[in-house]
C-alpha cells in the first residue's frame, strides 16, 4: 500500500498497486479514541464500497468525494509504484 494523502480529520488514504483485475484497492483510515480505528475500503474504478468500519454515512459520503476527486492520480500512481517514485522524490 502506498500513502496518498492525508485529510484535516486525521483520516489518511493509500492505496494498492494496480491489481490483475486493473482494479486499485483504496484504503482509508481514521483514528478513534474509543475503536482504536475506523476505516472503510474502496475499489477503483467502479467506486466499490466494503468494510466500512467505524464511519457515518456522511464521513462515507465525504471520504468517497475525495477519492472520486482524485481517483486519476491514484489510477495513475498505481501504475508508476506509488506517489513518491512517480515524482521522483
């Protein structure tokens, strides 16, 4: 998994490589005080929703936009081993 971005909330999004089926697994994860974790997965490029843990329907709703947003980027560095060596850094 490779990082991509890290939200006001805490909440922090990497993502997956390029999987077989030319899918990319996203990955978003909050800390909690009380559940240690919250976190929910999301497949590119169909925006398919799974284990959502710990989340509103509106933090879903709004970790959702985000990654709709920028879903050209993750797409792109999945393919390129992630942010950092598709910049270069």
């Amino acid at each position: 998994m490779y990082p991509f971005m890290t939200l006001d909330d805490s909440a922090e999004i990497v993502h997956s490589e390029m999987l077989p089926d030319h899918r990319v697994k996203v990955y978003v994860e909050k800390p909690d005080e009380k559940d240690c974790f919250h976190h929910m997965t999301c497949y590119l490029p169909d925006y398919t929703i799974e284990n959502v843990y710990g989340f509103s329907p509106e933090e879903v709703n709004r970790y959702l936009e985000v990654i709709r947003s920028t879903a050209h980027l993750i797409i792109e560095f999945s393919q390129e081993g992630g942010f950092e060596n598709a910049s270069g850094l």
